[in-house]
C-alpha cells in the first residue's frame, strides 16, 4: 500500500490513565489516525455506524458494560476489527470468539502494541487489494446493482445513480427525478460498488464521482444537489477528483 495510508482507530476504555498511554502509543505509529477516545462504548456507536474506523483499542471489564457484550451487541457491517487491551487475561477465549484479531494484557508495552497494531494492518491491506482486485475484475462487465424495494427487484444503472444516502439501516438511491429506498448497509455497498465510480464522502453519503460537477470547500455538487463532505474523507476526494482531471 502507499506509504500515505492511513488507518482510523479509536479508544475505548473507561480508565483515564490506560485511554492517555494508548493515545500515546497511537501518536507514535505514523499510519494511524486517533479518531476519539471514549470512556463509554454506547458513545462510540454512532462514530462506528458510519463504517469509517479501521481499529478499535477496547477494555473488557468497563462500568456500562463490558467490551465482549458491546461489541456482540454491535451490528457485523459495524464491526472494525478490535484489539482488546485488558488487565483480565482469563477472557482470551471469549474475545477470539467474536473475532478479536489480538488480545493485550495490561501494562502493554510499546512493542506489543505496535505488532498487534501491523497485524490488523496487514489484515486491512490484504482485504483491500481483494477487493480491488475483485472490482477492478467485475467493472467491466456490471454495470448495475440489484436491490429490493417495496417486494419488488429493481436493476438500478451506475450511470443513473447521483448519490446514494444511508439513514440507520436503509439506503436511498437518488436518480434525478426518482428515489429508490431498500435495506442495506452503506459500508457494504461502499465495498461492492466500483471504486472508479464511486466515493464515500461523508458518514452517510456516497457519491457518483462522474455526476460531480464541482467541489467548493465542504460541500459537492451532484447534480441539483449540494452535499456536505466530512473533513476526514475530503483529502481522499480531492485525490480522486483531481485524477479523473488529469487523466481526462
């Protein structure tokens, strides 16, 4: 991957001394990004809904409720991948049940965390290049997704689509004069749309980069519409944009 990838991760834990050592360790691995640190999970679930987190640092025994419950109770499209840092080494086992990629006990040193840390590295890059690979292989010959909406399938053309807008659990496709609603999760269609076509821009919004037709600090224009940018996603956009100039 290029040296300028970065990975978003947070903090939970509900001890202010082990959230400021693992902000510490964070500040010094330059591919992560600290997006927030919380001593509540249930305030880190809408950050999470947005799909935008690569890595969660997570305790286990924590005063709401324990990190193996919150993360059960968390949807799977919701889930980045979690490494557990606990005083508690007797819950290992129930951690790799709900699919922990590592698990530190406390005091962690600086090593531990930094190879825990490249492992989930190494396990996002690898998903990413398959993904790619399976887009860059289908994005010739589809060039329209399926979806369900009100018991009816509908064949939904890239080149119609303007903007697709996520709210909880649904999904809406803004064609120009038509709207389509279905159930879905906007960090799957994230994954499943061709990345050439497509961008996510904002928690909740993903944008057809051809329908673009310009971009004005934090805001896009697609169509008759005006869409907010979120401050995380716009340098990606730019990157994007930018290209599609060059190359036309």
């Amino acid at each position: 991957m290029s040296h300028k990838e970065v990975y978003n991760c947070i903090v939970i834990d509900d001890e202010f001394l082990a959230r400021k050592l693992l902000e510490e360790y964070i500040s010094k691995i330059p591919q992560l990004n600290l997006i927030k640190s919380y001593s509540d999970p249930i305030d880190a679930i809408e950050l999470l809904s947005a799909g935008q987190i690569d890595i969660m640092y997570i305790d286990i025994q924590m005063t709401e409720i324990s990190g193996i419950d919150f993360i059960k109770r968390l949807p799977i499209a919701s889930r980045p991948l979690t490494i557990f840092v606990t005083a508690y080494p007797q819950y290992a086992v129930d951690c790799f049940e709900i699919d922990a990629i590592e698990y530190l006990v406390k005091p962690t040193s600086f090593l531990r965390f930094f190879k825990a840390t490249h492992k989930a590295i190494d396990i996002i890059n690898t998903k990413r290049k398959a993904l790619l690979w399976e887009n860059n292989k289908t994005q010739n010959t589809k060039d329209y997704i399926i979806v369900k909406s009100d018991r009816k399938l509908i064949k939904l053309y890239y080149k119609d689509i303007y903007f697709i807008e996520g709210a909880l659990e649904y999904v809406t496709f803004q064609k120009k004069d038509e709207k389509v609603t279905t159930l879905y999760s906007l960090k799957k269609l994230e994954e499943e749309l061709p990345q050439n076509q497509f961008i996510r821009i904002h928690k909740s919004y993903i944008v057809s980069i051809d329908k673009i037709s310009e971009i004005d600090g934090n805001q896009v224009k697609v169509g008759q519409w005006n869409i907010h940018v979120s401050k995380n996603l716009r340098p990606k956009l730019l990157d994007k944009f930018s290209y599609q100039y060059k190359e036309s």
